[in-house]
DNA sequence: GCGTTTTTCCTTTTT
DNA sequence: GGAAAAACGC
C-alpha cells in the first residue's frame, strides 16, 4: 500500500476502517450517534477512488441535506491526490431525482421547465381542489389534507394510488378523488411537489429500460446517508439505482429515524438484511463526541424503546459534567435562564459553539427576544427562512413564470403584484375561463388580453402584463443572472413599488432583494443558470443555510440531525409540547419523539442541558393549565443529571393567561384527565428524588396559580381537554365548556368533522 | 379595483 | 401575539 493511504486509514478506528475498505457486496453500517459515520463514508469514497481505481463519476453517494453533499465533497476532494477523472457526485435524493428528471421529463409528459411547487403552492392547489369538490374546510383542512396526500404519495408508485394508496383510511375513496384532482392541476401547470420528484423519477427508471441502464451504468458504487429516514420511494429507487452484485453501502442509525411523518420507513433498515442478499452488517459503537455522561443519558432514554436493535454506545471521553435540568416557571424564564448560562460560559472565554434545540419552530421567539436584550448574537434556522420572506418569493415567483408559462401558481402570485388593475374579480374571469376551455391560467390571460371584445378597462392591463412577461421571458437565457434579476425587479415596478412605500419594512425588503441579487452573482461565478438557481431556491433547506463559525444557533431538533455543538439547551421538555401533544395517542409516534429527544441530547459534546417550563402561554386547545415535565425527562438515571431551580418569580400570574383559557371560568378548569398522563406519580416522585423539583405550594403564591388537580368529575362534567365520543360526530375533543343558566354549552373540535358548539345535556357525548 | 381595518385562526416536525 | 383572510369604505 501507497504510503499515502495508510495516512488516511491511520485516523480510523478497527470497525471504521473494516467499513472503509469492504468492498464484498451490499453492506450495512450501523453507526451510533457521533460514531464517525461521516468519516466512514468521505473515506469509504476515497478508498474506492484511490486505492480500488474506481473512476470518481462511478460514485454517488445520496446524503440528506445539500450542505451535507457539500462538505462530504469538499472532505474528499482534500484528500484526493490531483489528475483524476471527474468527480463523485455527491447530492440528496431530491437534487438528484430533479437532475434526472429535467434531462428527461419529456418521457413522462411533463417539459424540462418543469416547476417545483413548495408547500405554500401545494396548499393552494389543494384549497382550490377541496373548493372545486365542495368539501369544506371544516371536514378537512387543506394542509392536512397535504400532509396525508404526501405520506400516501411516498409510500405508493403513482400506478397503485388507485389502489394502494389511503388503503388502510376509512375515507379513502375520497382522498383518492382528491389525489386524483390534485395531480391534474399540477400536471396542468407543468408543475411537480416534493414528493412527484421522487415518485416520477422512480417511473422514469422503473419503466424505461434505457434511462434506468444507463444510470445504472453510471452507478456502480452508491452510498446512502441517513438509510434510517428513507421513505418506501427512496427505496424503491435505491433498488433501481444499483443492480446486483450491488455495492451498496447503506449507513444509519435506527435510533436517529425522526421523518416517520414524511413515510420514513423504519422497516428500511430493520429490514435490510432480507432486502439485500448476502448483506454484511456492521456496527460503530464508539463515540467520540460526548461525554459519558452525556452518552449515559442520552442511551437510557433511547433504552425504552422497543422498536430498536440493541446496541451499546460507548466512548474513552471524560466523563464531564452532570446533564443538568433547569426547571422554570415560564417560557420568558426558560430563556432568561438559558441567557445566563450562555453569558456565563461565555464569560469563561471559550470558543464554544451553543444551540438551543426545540420541538416547534414558535417556541424560539423568548429566546431571540432575550438573546437580543443580552447582546448575544445568535443565528436562527428555519421559521421565515431568506427565500420564505414575500418579496424574494415574489420574485423567484417571476422567474418561475418565466421558464415555465404553466406554472399558474406562480402568475396567480404575481399577476398583481406591483398593482397594475388585475383584480379579483377579473382573476375569477381568468380562472372559469381556464377551466372551460382546458387551458392553462396563463393561456386565459393571453387570449384575454388579445380579445377585441373586452372593456379596455379589463384589457389593457392585461395586454401590459402580458407584453412585459413575454419580453422578459425573451431576454432572460442570453443574460447574465444577477444582472437580469436587478434589471427585472426594475422593470416588473418592484423596486418603485418599495420605493414609493418608504417604511422601514420596505427599505428592508429593498435590502433582501439586493442581497438575492448578490447571492445570484456568487452562483453565477460558478457557472450557474436562472434554472439552477431556481432548483437551488425551492430544494435548499434550513440546515443548509447552518454557518458553524456562529457561537449560538436556535433550531428545531430535526434541522439539528448531523451537526454537532459544545453547549445543547433542549428546551421546552414538557409532556404536550415534548413529546407533542400530536403524538401522545399512539405508541409509534411516542419512541418516535424518544429518538427525537436522542437525537437532540446526542448534539452536545462537552455540556447538556434540558428545560421546562411549568407554565406555557400557547394557542393550543389541548394546552391544560400546568405542565408537567417531559417523561424523557424521567427516564435519566438520576446519577447523571442534576436539577436546577429556576425559581418561582412574580410573573407566574401572567404566564398563566392564554386568552382561550381567560374565557374559561375558573371552577371548569380543570388538569387533563386522560391516560396519556398516567405517568404524574413518577414524574412528581422522580422530581422530589432529585431534590429541588416541584416544591410544595404553598401561601399568596397558591391563590394566583390554577386549582390543584382534582378528580376528573362526574360522567356530566366535560372540562377543555376532555375527548369524548359523539353517536354522530366520532371522536373529539371538548375546547371549552361555558355555563349558562343550568345549561353547559360546549365547544368541540371534532377530528373528522371540524367545531361544532352542543349543548350537553342533548348531546349524548360519551367520554373515551 | 384598491387600500385599510377587523376578524380569525393558529402551531408539529421538512425535502 | 401575529399573519392571513374577510369585511368595509372609497
């Protein structure tokens, strides 16, 4: 061996460097949280390149986000010696199946301009879908809606929706209508969501042999990041990609599947051994992240799942210091006090990198409020991301209009915005006339502005807009991308639009707009076009935007999968919020929430600290009064953790004042009485254990806090959070209760059919 | 058809 | 507590 080579497999750990250099068939890599999974993978690529003689663009390796496939690309090309051929490719699922697709999209009807529809287009799509099919939003919401069409979507080809999709739902036959009308109108619009890049790209190999013989040609060597989070599709496309004898090198971690929303399929990787014939499995049990104890924690809460491969993570780290538990009164302290912590740590100068990690993208505003009086500076990902803000998508919507004329979205978008006398009511015009004559939105608007017999009122407009687009549209290839989207928002009345507005808001905005045109000058000196921009803007997602030279970033515990921190604040570790009040029903999506909380308590290298707050303000009709803490909180020997008592403070009475909640008289509060918190004892006994904890209440502090927890009442008694059974309604969810005279008036969320107010007594609710 | 004010509803998690 | 829809007045 090359001198060379023994260098870059010195750093590598025995199984490391077995997973490394296996190049015997399909292998599986089980790879514990901070196991090196990374480095197995960069050097894996390496290997193959420079010890096995394979060419580069033989390789693809799929990871999960885009800045992932960027810093594995930039780790191997440093370690590459010069003069190869080519380079591996490197890129997630979604870039990938848009790259295929946009080479071919002509075999499956759709042309190379194709749009990708975000989910703001997509519920709009299908709130027009519902509307046309009379459905109202109070049976089913449009972003629900969404949601379940996604999962059916990337669990079925398109060629089993009829059958196979929603196959398990008791409404199937209407989802599968709304499936159905929804696919229409984005074909309609030359336009694909997330989940058609993966499902047409599956079609395109599975069903034209040439297409799928030469990827696989292509493809000798793939590598797949994150197998854990693969949704049925992405399987299915991996089994396309390769052919035996496969090398396939899957790496994952069962513990760190947190998509099961989006149709991860745990199954993936607990079944891949009968997948994949003659499959070599092996395992990373060594962290070199952590601390012990940190590692201590983190194994015994993933511990109580049952749907798991044992395995034992261990690590030659000092054991460093006691997870700590800061218990708070509210939200608004629950920041404060991780505030002072940061300054605290801050003031001992070390260079350490912070994250505050939460379950909901709402319960970062205390933290940047309190981080902003604090003069910490603090990156924050996800929430209003850059290409989220109205303006931008304003104009990414232009360009969208301009490759693909289909993209009725996009028009529907920006037809009026500057205003330029296109209103609604022609917009209504537009559409019927659309959907009579089978045309596309922007076909209505041609023939409109063209039509001799209209008002010049409703017509002019139209013509401008229509001239603008069409000159525009011209222009755009032959020029050069930053300079074409300076000159465009110029010319669409965009910059005079702010202009004129002269508000802060608007000089901002103005501001976000030159920065998009800065950012399109970078990409452009790497040789990118309006359409890679384009795919670049809908495809990004909010880690990709993570900067690791920031010292404290805030994100949701999904965006935080794959990076690593000294200091990790988990916050908001309550029962309804973490695990989420969504998931308390069933036990799936329960250990679900468990890898989540592993996944988040993993991040931390040196320090880990997890938070609640007793009192939340929230929106919630499931919130109930006090909180109790998060049974992953429980679950930690108390050996390794340590609680700290974020006092009680004299804002406690206006922590407890959601306005749902004020309209609630004070005697019908009452705690939630449901067997999801079967678990209070323990969590109370486990909190006295540990000394501080819940004290005991006692004096003035009582009389401004909620009734202690009493009985859930008699068989007449509904408080908020009750669910209860009704003969014609189904399943639901008492929102309020409200006495009048000897009547009890009761608001109900029903799941399958929206609110609806009853009264008691004639009600025949039955509680479940 | 446009701009301002009022009301409503909301909150899982993401490519 | 704030964005988006609806309502209202011009």
């Amino acid at each position: 061996m090359p001198a060379e080579s023994m260098d870059f497999l010195a750093g590598l750990n025995p199984q490391q460097r077995e997973a490394v250099t296996f190049t015997g068939g399909p292998l599986l890599v089980l790879a514990g949280a901070g196991s090196g999974k990374t480095r197995v993978i960069t050097h894996r690529i390496v290997y193959l390149i420079a010890e096995m003689g394979v060419r580069p663009d033989h390789i693809l390796a799929v990871t999960f986000t885009n800045k992932a496939a960027e810093e594995m690309c930039q780790r191997v090309l440093a370690m590459l010696p010069e003069g190869r051929s080519g380079n591996p490719r490197l890129s997630t699922f979604h870039s990938l199946c848009n790259r295929l697709l946009r080479r071919h999209a002509a075999r499956l009807g759709y042309t190379s301009d194709f749009s990708i529809y975000d989910s703001d287009d997509q519920s709009k799509v299908m709130k027009g879908c519902l509307q046309e099919m009379s459905i109202p939003e109070s049976i089913l919401l449009p972003r629900k809606a969404c949601s379940i069409v996604s999962r059916a979507k990337n669990s079925s080809r398109r060629n089993e929706f009829a059958t196979r999709a929603f196959r398990d739902h008791r409404d199937a036959d209407l989802y599968r209508r709304v499936l159905a009308l929804y696919d229409q109108k984005l074909r309609a619009s030359n336009a694909m969501d997330f989940d058609d890049l993966l499902l047409n790209a599956l079609e395109l190999l599975e069903e034209h042999d040439e297409v799928r013989l030469r990827h696989q040609e292509q493809t000798r060597h793939l590598l797949i990041d994150e197998y854990q989070d693969t949704n049925r599709l992405q399987y299915l496309l991996v089994k396309q990609l390769t052919q035996p004898p496969y090398d396939l090198c899957a790496v994952g971690d069962e513990d760190q599947s947190i998509y099961r929303f989006r149709g991860a399929h745990l199954g993936n990787i607990l079944e891949f051994e009968k997948d994949f014939p003659n499959v070599r499995v092996m395992k990373l049990e060594q962290n070199y992240r952590s601390t012990q104890r940190i590692l201590e924690a983190a194994s015994s809460v993933v511990r109580n799942n049952r749907e798991r491969k044992e395995k034992t993570l261990w690590t030659r780290n000092d054991p460093g210091d006691l997870v700590r538990c800061l218990a708070s009164n509210s939200g608004i302290d629950e920041a404060e006090a991780v505030g002072k912590v940061i300054l605290a740590l801050k003031r001992d100068g070390l260079d350490d990198t912070f994250a505050v990690l939460y379950r909901t993208n709402f319960q970062s505003r205390y933290f940047e409020e309190v981080f902003k009086r604090n003069a910490i500076p603090y990156t924050i990902l996800g929430g209003l991301s850059f290409y989220a803000r109205a303006e931008i998508k304003d104009l990414i919507a232009y360009l969208r209009l301009l490759r693909n004329p289909g993209d009725s979205m996009a028009l529907d978008r920006i037809i009026n915005v500057p205003a330029r006398g296109i209103g609604e009511t022609t917009m209504d015009r537009l559409r019927t006339h659309a959907a009579e004559q089978g045309l596309s939105l922007w076909e209505s608007v041609e023939a409109f502005a063209r039509d001799p017999e209209l008002s010049n009122r409703a017509c002019c407009p139209l013509a401008g807009f229509v001239h603008l687009v069409q000159q525009l549209r011209m222009e755009m290839p032959s020029s050069p991308l930053a300079a074409f989207l300076e000159s465009m928002a110029e010319r669409i009345g965009y910059v005079k639009m702010l202009e004129e507005e002269n508000s802060p808001e608007s000089l901002s905005r103005l501001g976000n707009i030159e920065e998009l045109v800065r950012a399109a000058h970078e990409w452009e000196g790497q040789g990118l076009s309006v359409s890679d921009f384009l795919d670049q803007a809908s495809l990004a997602s909010d880690s990709d935007n993570y900067d690791s030279k920031s010292h404290v970033t805030l994100m949701t515990l999904h965006s935080a999968k794959g990076l690593e921190f000294d200091v990790v604040f988990l916050v908001g570790m309550e029962e309804g919020l973490f695990p989420h009040g969504q998931s308390l029903q069933n036990h799936a999506d329960i250990e679900e929430e468990r890898r989540l909380c592993y996944v988040g308590m993993t991040r931390a290298r040196r320090r880990l600290y997890l938070s609640w707050a007793r009192f939340r303000r929230t929106f919630d009709p499931f919130a109930l009064g006090e909180n109790l803490p998060s049974r992953f909180l429980s679950e930690i020997p108390a050996t390794v953790l340590e609680t700290i008592e974020n006092g009680y403070s004299s804002r406690e009475s206006s922590a407890w004042s959601s306005p749902f909640q004020a309209e609630v008289p004070q005697k019908e509060r009452k705690p939630y009485a449901g067997k999801s918190y079967d678990s209070v004892d323990s969590m109370k006994e486990f909190l006295r254990r540990r000394g501080g904890g819940a004290p005991a209440r006692s004096g003035s502090r009582a009389a401004a806090l909620p009734p202690p927890p009493t009985d859930p009442g008699g068989p007449n008694d509904f408080p908020p959070g009750t669910r209860v059974q009704h003969p014609q309604f189904g399943e639901g969810v008492i929102l309020q209760a409200l006495k009048e005279g000897d009547e009890t008036k009761l608001n109900i969320h029903f799941s399958n059919f929206g609110r609806k107010k009853l009264i008691q007594r004639y009600s025949n609710l039955v509680k479940i």
